[in-house]
C-alpha cells in the first residue's frame, strides 16, 4: 500500500514557485516628473550655486582686466567706466608677445613628441610581452611620485651635458619627461580596449607591425590621442618650476617666467596680470573645444576592458 505524504506548508513571504531563486525586485526609478516640486528647486539652486561659483573667478579676472592699471584697487567700484588700456599697454610695450610665441612653440613641441612617444608606449605595453613588460608599468607610475624639486637638479645636469640649457628642445625633452609616463600608463589602458583581432587582419594584409599600429589603431584610439594631447598641452603652457630653472636668456623665456617681471618687492601690476591672464586662458580654452568631444571617452575608455 503506498503512503500520500501531505503537502508541507510554505512559510510565510516564501517565493513562489516560479519565480528564480535569488531574485529580487528591483527597484523603481524616479523619473523627473515624479520629482517633488521642493527636491527639483533644491537641485537646480545647486546647480545654480556650484556654476556660480567656478564662473564668478573668471567674471572678475576679466572685470578688474578692463578696469586700467590701478582699478583693481577699487575693486568693487565701476567709476571710470571700462577700458582696454591694460591689453594695449601688454601687447604694444612689454615682451609679451615674444612670451607668448615661446610659450606656444614649446607646448605645440611637447605635444607633439608627447602624442608620439606615450601613443608608441602604451602600443608597445599593451600589445607585446619582453623581458622587465610588467616592470616597465611600474615604472611609468612611480615617476610620478616625485616632486618636481627633487627633480630639477637631475634634469639641470643631464641637459647641462647634453647642451640643451636654454633652448626649446631642453624644456620640450623636460616636459615630456612628465606628461609621457601618465600619457603611456592612460593609453595602455585605452589599447587594451581594443580588438588584438585588428592586429591580426593587418599582419594577414601584410602590414608592418608599425603599419598596424599607424594605420589600424591609432584612428580608433583618437580619443585617447585627445586626452594625451590636452594633458601634454596644459603641463608646457602652464609650468613654471622647470622653465624657470633652465632658462636664462631673455629671448628664450615663457609666459610663466615672463609674467614674473609684472611682480615687484613691493608692489604687483595686477591689471596688467590679468590682462595677460585673459589671454594666456585663449589657447587652452580652443585646445579644450577642439577636444571636449573625445575628452570623456578617452578619460574613461580605459576603466573597463571590453
């Protein structure tokens, strides 16, 4: 004779039978109309607020510019009216012109030999295996740990005897020395990112493994490019340390030397500073805008590996 067992009970909140165990429901998100009236009128004043904010420094630089050479004593005060005296006198009686052609060809250096260099590195890195691959990458990071006073003294007598003191292609070779090992570790990171069947189909169509790398790769890497070139720009057009150490002919100096002569022991030409300041902000404002489109991709290209 066979025994019916009975059916045990569930217990309560118990998953039904259907359902996959593990599950969980998930959560609604709140759209924006269902926002509440009060959390959308919090949110946009901090919108408001934090926009104000990073504005406002540069509002004022540009306010105090157009003010004369002694309106930024009065700050707060708009008598007198505006004018352009301060950007007539910088760019008519000073050497600033001349600062800013040595400042522009320095930094369209760095970024070109610092394009080259981190982009052929992080190919290098993330496509090869050899001897010391893995301590390479370390490397590259800990360059970046030491501060730059520990390293001019090193930097003056390797280029004190190569002959390279005073002259673009020393601070070039110094700025790339700081902008490529970061440049190398990001790209590495953004190569990975892509396809080893690519290299793969180049070999099979004869390619070299440079024709590879410059015909295949580097047009689906333009975002990295972007952000190399952004970074490697910034780092030449706004240091001082560097360039203040190893120029020393007036004819060879940058902005951020050149601007030092506006400082006195005992008194500043703010209202030509920020003259200069208004300008120097141009170059780097279009290099920004010639970039903002591939600058996220590139910055975050690199987190995952897909």
């Amino acid at each position: 004779m066979s025994t019916v067992t009975a059916p045990r009970n569930k217990p309560a909140g118990a998953a039904p039978a259907h359902a996959a165990p593990g599950t969980r429901k998930a959560r609604k998100v709140r759209g924006r109309e269902e926002r509440s009236p009060l959390a959308s009128l919090g949110l946009h004043a901090a919108l408001v607020t934090a926009s104000v904010v990073a504005v406002f420094p540069i509002v004022y630089m540009v306010f105090i510019s157009l003010r004369g050479r002694s309106g930024w004593t009065k700050p707060t005060s708009a008598e007198g009216g505006l004018e352009i005296s301060n950007y007539a006198y910088v760019l008519t009686e000073t050497e600033f012109p001349r600062w800013f052609a040595n400042s522009v060809l320095v930094a369209a250096g760095t970024t070109l030999v610092g394009v080259f260099v981190a982009a052929s590195t992080g190919y290098a890195i993330s496509r090869m295996r050899f001897p010391g691959h893995r301590s390479l990458m370390w490397v590259l990071l800990i360059t970046q740990m030491f501060p730059v006073a520990v390293l001019i003294v090193a930097l003056y007598n390797i280029l004190g005897g190569l002959g390279l003191l005073d002259s673009y292609l020393g601070l070039i070779l110094t700025y790339c020395s700081v902008s490529v090992p970061f440049c190398a570790w990001m790209m590495k990171g953004y190569f990975d990112t892509i396809p080893h069947e690519i290299d793969e189909a180049g070999r099979v169509d004869g390619l070299t493994p440079f024709g590879t790398f410059y015909r295949l790769i580097l047009p689906l890497a333009k975002p990295g490019l972007a952000v190399t070139a952004f970074y490697s720009f910034l780092t030449a057009w706004g240091e001082v340390a560097f360039a203040r150490a190893f120029l020393s002919s007036d004819s060879m100096l940058t902005l951020s030397v050149g601007l030092q002569s506006f400082i006195g022991q005992h008194k500043a030409e703010w209202g030509y500073l920020t003259a200069c300041a208004v300008i120097i902000t141009v170059p780097a404002g279009l290099v920004f805008l010639l970039v903002q489109r591939n600058l996220v991709a590139g910055l975050t290209a690199g987190g995952t590996k897909g």
